[in-house]
C-alpha cells in the first residue's frame, strides 16, 4: 500500500479505543485542532496517518475511519516507558522548557528513542505514495525526518516542532545533540512556533554541525559530494474556530455559563486557569499569586473565585506526580484559610471535560490567567479569546508562550515576578468594560484571521516551494 500522496506522521493517531456498554471495542476520532486542519487535505489527496494507538502492546492492521487511512504503530510496555515516558517525556521535554524541571539522561532511554523513530520511519515510507508529501510532528519523533529521507529521498518531507527550542546553551546538554540535529535536517521544512525557537534551532546547527546558514536556509553536505537546503523558519500554530465560535453561541452552553457563574455564589468575577496539570504551564506561581492577594486583603473570596481546571496528564512520571502533590497542598491551604460555608478561594478540578464544558468556562470568566513559565504556543488563550463574541473578559498571557507574539492585546505578565503577577492579575480585575472590549476586538481579530486552516496552509505552501526548486 504505498500510495498515499499525503502522510501524517505523529505519536498518536487521532483516535481513541472505547469500550461499548457490551464490551465492544471500538475506535473513535479524538477531536482536535490539528485532525480539523489535516483533515480535509486528507481526503481530497489520499492521505495516510500513521501513529500509535495510544494503548501498549497492541498490534493493529491499517484501518479506515472517516475516510482517513491510519496506519498504527505498536509499542511495547517497555518502549512506552523508555521511549515515550522516558525520552520523550523526562528527557526532551523539561530540557526544551528551559530546564523547569531536571531532564533524565539514560542511555537505555535514548537507545529506545532510536528504535522507535526508526519504526514510524518505516510505516511512513512504506505508504507514501512517489514524489509524495511526509508531514512529521513533534518532540517524540525528531530522527523521522532523516530516517525517511534515508529510506526514501523521492518525498518531499516536512516537520513541525510543537513545543519550544531551547537556547544553545541549554540544547548543548543534550548527550545526543547532534544526532537530533541531524534528523531534524533530514526535513526539507523545519517548522517552530516562534522566530526564537528558529533562530536557537539554527544556531545550534551553525554551532554543532558547522553547516552554512543564511537565513532561514541551512545548507546540508549530502554523501554523493553535493548539498541540499533545509528551510526552518515560524509557522505559529493556532485553532479550528469554527467549532469554538459555534459552541460559544450555542442557547445550552451559554445557559451552563450562567448556571456555573451562579454554583460559584455569583462572585463579581471569576478568574480561570485551564491546563494540563504539567509543570511547564506555571500553575504554582498562579496559586500562589492568587494566594497572597486574599492574604493581603486584595481580593476577597466573597467577590472573586478562581476556577482551575487542571486536566490528569503523564501520571507516570515522577515530576508530574510531585508537582500534583505540591498543587494540591496549596490548594488546600489557600481554601483552608480563607473558605466560606458559600464561597470558595479556589475550585481545583483534577479532571478532563468535554469541550461544551470548556466553552461554557471560557464565556463564564472574567479573567483568564494563562502564566505558563514556557510554552510553545498555548492554544487556551486563542480558544478564550475565539469564544468572547461580546468583546468582554481578560486575557492575561505569559511572555514565554508562542502565543505572545501575536496576542499583543493581553495584559503581559512574566510568572517569575510574582508581584508583576498580583499587578497583572489586579489589572484585569479592575479593567473597565471600555478597555476590555478595545483590547478583545483586536486579539479577536488576530485568532479568527490566523485559524489553524491558515496554518497548515501556509506551511504546505513553504513545502511546495521546495519541491518546486
Ligand atoms: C502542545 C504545546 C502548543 C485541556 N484540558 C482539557 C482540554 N484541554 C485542551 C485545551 C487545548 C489543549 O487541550 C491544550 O493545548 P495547549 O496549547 O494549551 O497545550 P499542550 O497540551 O501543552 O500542547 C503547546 C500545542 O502543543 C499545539 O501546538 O500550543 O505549546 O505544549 O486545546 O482546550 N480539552 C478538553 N477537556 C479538558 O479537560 N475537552
């Protein structure tokens, strides 16, 4: 089956296994921003996804769904744990974040690493049609890009980079920089979210590989005596709208809305953190910013609570379960200190939900505090920002998220200050109507004009123009 013109190469397929109410198994398309943007080039162009099922141990043959042929990869027990939990999730991630938490080197990790990259190599090439398209995503599969151009230099191959690239003096820990460096180069098209991330990926090469670098184009030695160009440059990422702005106008969300506002005693505003319970998005230093403005008699729980949803991620590892634990005691304090028997300091959510329930958060708050000390874009912002059809409500954004760069309307904040954070977060509190709505008109604007449709396409176009080279 190599036939497909369009490949999509991630760690995960867009699906999930559910069990029905008689114990059937059966597979579901996990709904998201990226399946939204690829979908349609997808099907109008024969394409393929290939990823891993999601569960261990699980050998699958291709199956259709949705008209999008997926290609599952399996993983054993114990290449979850090294490849994915480990590499992946202990190793490259806390470095690419700027060291917040210490990144694990384990050879056994990186070995696997290897292995496994190697595999989705392989399914890739095996179904990409001649002369096709290979899109590769992200941090768990960085040796992709090299490994299919080794297998087949026919396609033409692109990568994006979700999370951040880290400056060179970070990266330079890295005992296998320069095989990372390496299969990287092995895309014609190296995507990042910020001009930063691209500029630190290029020094790194100039730095490590001493190839020439002009731009955003490096120049590759290749064996046969030639060369060849790589393109890294930012294609910031964004949202599927449509689906955001359709549920914000929806009669039941904006009822749940109402009815969430009034189960939390009808504060004068609430304030709202939506994350995944990871150390990278700063839900410490929001807590703790919070914590001190009751304390300090700012804010008063009788007019504000703060709503954080903190949805269950990589249990596994050992960071993420200190961090819980760290989370839950100041959760506890702070509500402990300062509760009343009709409102609370802080409702901490320890659990995913369904999108109406996202949306129906997003029109309920007043004030969304995204403080995240690293984060390669962070899409909650555009989704806050996407469902305030009424102009009303905060943003405050950290400057170490993509999304910073383009949402120059939100009040600015960097979580290591934490009294720039209590400023910041007194800020949006206090902001009149006048000045919110001026502000989200624009933000609104820059999220709706640059959709993820708007991303994929321009990124598709900057490979199109390698190949026509
Ligand atoms: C990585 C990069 C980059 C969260 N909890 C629930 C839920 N979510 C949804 C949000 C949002 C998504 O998950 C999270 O996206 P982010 O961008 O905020 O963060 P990461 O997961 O870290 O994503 C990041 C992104 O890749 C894309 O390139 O922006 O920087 O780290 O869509 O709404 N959705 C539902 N229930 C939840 O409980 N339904």
């Amino acid at each position: 089956m190599s036939d497909a013109e369009f490949v999509v190469v991630a760690n995960r397929l867009p699906v999930d296994r559910v069990v029905g109410p008689d114990g059937e198994e059966e597979w579901r398309t996990s709904p998201g921003g990226l399946v939204a943007a690829l979908e349609p080039m997808m099907r109008s162009a024969r394409g393929a996804w290939v990823g891993w099922p999601g569960q261990p141990d699980v050998e699958l043959e291709p199956f259709e769904i949705n008209g999008i042929d997926l290609v599952p990869v399996s993983l054993s027990a114990d290449e979850v744990e090294d490849y994915y939990e480990g590499f992946a999730n202990d190793t490259i991630w806390p470095l690419y974040h700027d060291v917040i938490a210490p990144p694990q080197y384990h050879r056994e990790w990186w070995e696997a690493y290897v292995k496994v990259n190697r595999r989705f190599a392989e399914a890739a090439a095996a179904v990409a049609a001649p002369n096709g398209t290979v899109w590769v995503h992200d941090y768990q599969l960085q040796l992709v890009p090299q490994m299919i151009r080794e297998l087949r230099s026919d396609v033409t191959i692109g990568y994006f980079h979700h999370i951040p690239f880290p400056a060179h003096g970070l990266y330079a820990q890295l005992p296998w920089r320069d095989q990372v460096l390496r299969g990287l180069l092995g895309a014609d098209v190296i995507g990042f979210q910020r001009a930063q991330d691209a500029t630190y990926f290029l020094t790194a090469v100039r730095r490590r590989l001493r190839h020439d670098v002009k731009g955003s184009a490096v120049t590759i030695p290749t064996d046969d005596g030639g060369t060849r160009t790589a393109v890294a440059r930012a294609f910031p990422i964004s949202i599927d709208t449509a689906p955001y702005l359709e549920l914000a106008a929806r009669p039941d969300v904006r009822a749940r809305a109402a009815e969430i506002r009034a189960s939390l005693g009808n504060p004068k505003k609430i304030l709202l953190g939506v994350d995944r319970l990871d150390y990278t998005k700063g839900i410490r230093h929001r807590i703790k910013a919070y914590g001190e403005l009751l304390e300090d008699g700012q804010l008063s729980v009788e007019d504000v609570t703060f709503v954080q949803v903190a949805s269950p991620s990589r249990e596994r590892v050992d960071a993420y379960v200190h961090l819980r634990d760290e989370i839950e005691l100041a959760v506890g304090r702070i509500n402990g200190d300062h509760d009343t028997m009709g409102h609370t300091a802080i409702r901490y959510l320890h659990q995913g939900y369904p999108r109406e329930e996202m949306v129906a958060l997003y029109l309920a708050a007043d004030v969304m505090l995204v403080t995240a000390l690293r984060d390669g874009m962070n899409l909650v912002a555009k989704e806050y920002v996407a469902t305030r059809a009424d102009n009303r409500g905060v943003l405050v954004l950290s400057e170490f998220t993509g999304a910073a760069d383009e949402l120059r309307q939100a009040v600015r904040v960097n979580p290591h200050d934490i009294a720039g954070l209590k400023d910041a977060i007194m800020t949006a509190v206090a902001m009149p109507p006048a000045e919110q709505g001026k502000r989200m008109r624009s933000l609104r604007r820059r999220v709706l004009e640059n959709d993820v449709n708007a991303w994929s396409s321009s990124f598709l176009r900057a490979l199109d123009e390698v190949r026509k080279r």
